[in-house]
C-alpha cells in the first residue's frame, strides 16, 4: 500500500504489509500517534530553545525577560531559555498525544517534522548562527 499522494498525516499501512516476517507472529496493532506526537514535540521542544537562545541574544529586553526565570540560581538567561522550552516541549506532547492516542499516523512524516524542528533548533543554538543577531 503506497503513501504517496495522502495527506501527511494520513493512516498507512500495517507492519505485516511491509514486513510479512512478522505476520506470523499475530502482533496487535496499536496505533502510531503516541509515537509520531514524542517525535514532533522534541523536535518542537529544540526548536523553541533555538528561537529563544536567538532571541535572547536579539533583544536585551527578552534577554532581561528570560533572566527572571532563574530564581536566584545565578545562571542569566538560561534558565529562561531551557524551563520555556521544557515546558512547551511538554505542552505539545500533552497536546499532539491527546490529539492522536487512538489514531494511525504517517510516522515517516512526522519524523521528518521532528527532525527538521530539531535542526532548526540546533542551528539557532550554534554561537557563529545567534552571535548574527546580536543587539
């Protein structure tokens, strides 16, 4: 069963139809959206720290704004930059979970979503990349 053409979230086939190995085995289906919704918000949770770290570095009021979520641990900025993106990263989670528990997700293209978050993220974290926009 092709996916080309569908929806990027569209059902997909079953394991035993890409994998007749496994046919024999009588595995239960279970569905994929818990695992496409882990895969999307770490990806989202990387993105958002990439954002702030770029913001952070942007703007001295963000800056000054992500500073005050350090509670007087001394670490600046920081600690606004990493408690934001944790607690979006378990947002989403929480979100995309309750959205798709039930449901059969095209796994292939949430990974390549979640990567594609993560890499963004990963970029806007690197000092050549943020150092850019720097106020």
């Amino acid at each position: 069963m092709s996916t080309e053409g569908t929806a990027p979230m569209n059902p997909v086939s079953h394991d035993s139809d890409n994998v007749p190995e496994l046919a024999h085995l009588h595995l239960a289906d279970k569905p994929d959206g818990p695992g496409a919704a882990m895969m999307i918000s770490a990806g989202f949770g990387v993105f958002v720290l990439g954002f702030l770290t770029v913001l952070a570095e942007a703007s001295a009021g963000a800056n000054t704004w992500l500073a005050t979520w350090q509670w007087g641990q001394g670490v600046g900025a920081l600690a606004g930059k990493t408690t934001i993106a944790s607690l979006l990263y378990f947002a989403s989670l929480a979100l995309l979970w309750i959205i798709w528990r039930n449901k059969d997700v095209n796994l292939k293209m949430a990974f390549y979503i979640g990567l594609g978050l993560g890499v963004l993220g990963v970029i806007g974290t690197y000092p050549t990349f943020f150092q850019m926009f720097a106020a």
